[in-house]
C-alpha cells in the first residue's frame, strides 16, 4: 500500500449535486477527509436544479480509492453514477500503435510502397542481406521479448499480464530514444523454445531487449542468443540495471569522497539484477565485495551453489564471511539492494561506516525505509519516483540501444555498458552534484543522447540525431 496518495491510483468520479447549496464545496471536504487529494474537479454539465460534476483525485490504493467513493455518496444530495479508474483507462486497447512513415495517397505511392516497386527493394536485400539494416525498420526496430516469469514486482504472472508492461516498455524507447520496439510475449518458459522462438524471429529486429525473464534462466538464454544472433541481445533486468548503478554510485562516491577501488560494499540479491551489478562493479575496478542472498552471505563453504551463485563465491568475499545480512553491512562503506523488502532497519545502517550510501531498489518497497536510512547514511537512493536519487532503467535502456543501433553493433560488450555509465554519471555537473542529486531525472534532456554517443563510440560507430532518417 502506498503511504501517501498516488497518481497510480487516480479515479474520476462522476456525481450529479444540487445546483444550489454547499454541495460542491463538501465535495472536496469528503475526499480530504478521507485521506484523498482533489486534482481536479470539472462541472460538465450545469442546469437550474443539478450540476453534473467530476471529481479526480488520487487515492493510496483500490480500497482507499473505493473509500473516497463512500465518503462522496454521503454527501446530502449526491448521485453516484460513475467511477473511471484512470490508470485502465490509459490501457485501453493498449499504448502503441504502428503507423505508417510514408503517404498513401495515390496508385503511384502504392506502387512503390508495396506491389510491383517493393520487388526491386526485395531482390536488393536477397543479393545483399545487409542491405536490410539499411531499407527496412530493421535499422530502428528492438523486440522486447518475455516469458513473463518475473514481472517487476509481480513474479511469474505470464505473458499475457505482462503484456500491458512490455507495452509500456515500447513506449520509452519510442519516447526517449526514437526507437520503433514492439512486445514479444512468449507463451512458453522452456529455455530451448525461448532461443529458437527468438532466433527465428531475430531477421525483423535491429536489437533483442530481454525483459522480465527470471534467473537462472534468463543467464543461459542471453548467452546462447548472443551466440546465434548478429545483432545485440540486452537483457534490461540485468545490464540495464548494472548501468545505473554504476553510474549512481560513481556520482555517490564523489560526493562522500571515497574510491570505489577501496570501499566495502555488501550486496543482498544474487538474481539477474545483483550478479550483473556485480559483474560490472567489479569491471570498474571494485574489489571488497559480500552478496547476500535470502540464506546469507554467499561463501565458497556452501553446498547449496548453482553455477551463478559458485561464480560469485570464487569471485568475491575474500575474508569468507559466512554470517547474516546484517552483519555484513557492519562497516560497509555501501550497501546494494535488489532483492526484497524491509529486510534491514534503520539500525542496521547505523552500524556501517561513516559517510554510507545506501541503494535500497526493491520496488515498490526498499530493503529498508528511505526515512530510516537517511538518518544514518550520507547518500540514498531507491527506485522510486517519491524519493530523490530515483535510480530507474529508464535512463539507460533507452540511450544503450540507440547508440548500438546507430553503430550498426552486432553484441553489446562490456566497454560499452561501462561507457554508458560513465557518461551517465557526466550528465550530473559538478555544480549540481549532491547527497540528492546523484543521478540525473528520466526527464533530464541530455541523458538519451549521452549514453547513445558513448556507447556508439564504443561500438565503433557514429551518433544520428534521434530524427535522421
């Protein structure tokens, strides 16, 4: 439940009052008095007798919503007659759509759009199959593609729930980087239909974004697709996630004066996110690292590792370090979160080292409460929009995939994602830069074309303005 009223769970309530009286002015008491905040309020129809009026206003969850439509009916001559929820509104028959980039209009347009003149453009590509990143949407197209198994905060609700989300996806590509994705929701979680489904489909794509596939599975589907394909495979869960926290965390370390070379830094989450946060921590150059996972601190001397959790015990966790969560933010300089909610306290961040950051990224609920950790840390971010220092894939996916497809990449190498990350922390001035400024916003103009450029540069490859053809 959120803690304060959200625009998540904004309803519009249609209402018929009295025309005369006190009755529009007690609407507004009504939805305040039941913890709701009025944003709007638009009389739609006046008459001498009645007004027909709606009231929007933001709620703290459905039955806070459902509430506030109590405590309206109760005022004296109020009808009821309709409630929107304006989240599923937003929904409805779905956010994207196809649209064409050329007109229409005559037999001769037609003739070269599609039949005959299409022929020519088709034999080109036969002669010549790179030819397609050049004459077809393949030069601005990713497939996000899921399983369903580990929706945000939902778990393993299937492909066809997860389609409203991988919508949404869409969305901020187009949004942010002006590129052309389309949801691919698989109505399987076999590993071995997963790679074929998506190799077949590879030809009609620029670029592969996983989404949303769960750990371990998600490991071995990247990797075999990043061996069959010639185009970039990015699964967002993992790199897009490692980028933004590099980048947060570069700026955080700035700003209490400590090298990510020397500072401790306790982990809790070993899944898709933790081990790829890992991995690039480490590529840029940390060294004192404890993972935790919900058994503990992972060690060499446990039987229980798969392959993932045996790399990150052979890689990590020096001293061999056996015990808790807790006692491993003991005089950690920085503790990473990706994992669940209200695992650590307030006093557990009093007990790590002066000056702590603290990244508590389990959404909607933190690892440990912001309010708390702000008490004992210098620098905390999570991955909510209500707090400062909001660390959000948004800032990265979009800019990576820009930058890959203007390079005509075919992979996605390490030097790229460090080069991303890189040149998201420089979106963040030194003027600017503070215990809540570490990270730039989603909005923050500069942060698409940043990270494009850099990581096309490291692709080897050129930057086009995000409306060049």
């Amino acid at each position: 439940m959120a803690t304060v009223p959200s625009v998540s769970y904004s309803i519009t309530v249609r209402l018929e009052v009295p025309a005369g009286g006190k009755a529009v002015s007690q609407l507004t008491h009504a939805v305040e008095n039941a913890g709701g905040v009025v944003t709007a309020l638009d009389v739609t129809t006046a008459g001498h007798e009645t007004l027909r009026i709606d009231v929007t206003c933001a709620a703290k969850d459905t039955e806070h919503a459902q509430a506030i439509v109590d405590s309206l009916g109760q005022v004296g001559g109020v009808v009821l007659h309709k409630v929107s929820d304006r989240t599923f509104l937003m929904h409805l028959g779905g956010k994207i759509e196809m649209q064409s980039k050329v007109p229409l209009r005559t037999r001769d347009e037609l003739s070269m759009a599609y039949t005959p003149g299409v022929a020519r453009v088709s034999m080109a590509i036969a002669r010549n199959p790179e030819d397609a990143r050049r004459l077809t949407i393949k030069r601005n197209t990713v497939a996000v593609v899921t399983d369903g198994s580990a929706v945000l905060g939902l778990g393993n609700i299937g492909p066809a729930a997860a389609l409203p989300v991988m919508e949404g996806k869409a969305a901020l590509f187009k949004r942010f980087a002006g590129i052309d994705a389309w949801p691919i929701c698989l109505d399987t979680q076999d590993v071995d239909t997963i790679v074929e489904v998506v190799r077949c489909l590879a030809p009609g794509f620029g670029g592969i974004n996983l989404e949303d596939i769960s750990a371990p599975r998600c490991f071995e589907i990247e990797r075999r697709l990043r061996e069959l394909l010639d185009i970039p495979v990015f699964h967002d869960d993992q790199h897009g996630t490692a980028i933004c926290v590099l980048a947060a965390l570069t700026n955080a370390l700035r700003v209490v004066g400590k090298s990510l070379p020397e500072v401790r830094i306790t982990m809790a989450g070993a899944g898709a996110a933790g081990t790829a946060v890992l991995r690039l921590l480490m590529a840029a150059g940390a060294r004192h690292l404890v993972v935790c996972d919900y058994l503990g601190a992972v060690h060499k001397g446990r039987d229980d590792l798969d392959d993932s959790l045996r790399w990150i015990a052979e890689n990590t966790n020096a001293e061999g370090y056996s015990g808790d969560l807790r006692g491993a933010v003991k005089g950690a300089d920085v503790f990473i979160g990706v994992s669940a909610p209200g695992i650590l306290t307030g006093d557990d961040i009093a007990t790590m080292a002066d000056s702590a950051v603290v990244f508590a990224l389990a959404n909607p609920d933190p690892e440990v409460s912001p309010d708390d950790a702000r008490e004992h840390a210098a620098v905390v971010a999570t991955g909510r929009s209500d707090y400062p220092n909001q660390i959000n894939n948004v800032l990265a996916f979009p800019g990576v995939f820009r930058g890959l497809l203007d390079a005509q990449s075919r992979t996605v190498t390490e030097s790229m994602l460090l080069a991303a990350a890189t040149a998201l922390a420089g979106v963040v001035s030194p003027e600017e830069l503070g215990p809540n400024y570490i990270i730039p916003s989603v909005f923050h103009p500069d942060v698409a074309t940043t990270v494009a450029a850099a990581v096309s540069k490291s692709a080897g490859g050129r930057v086009r303005g995000l409306t060049e053809a």
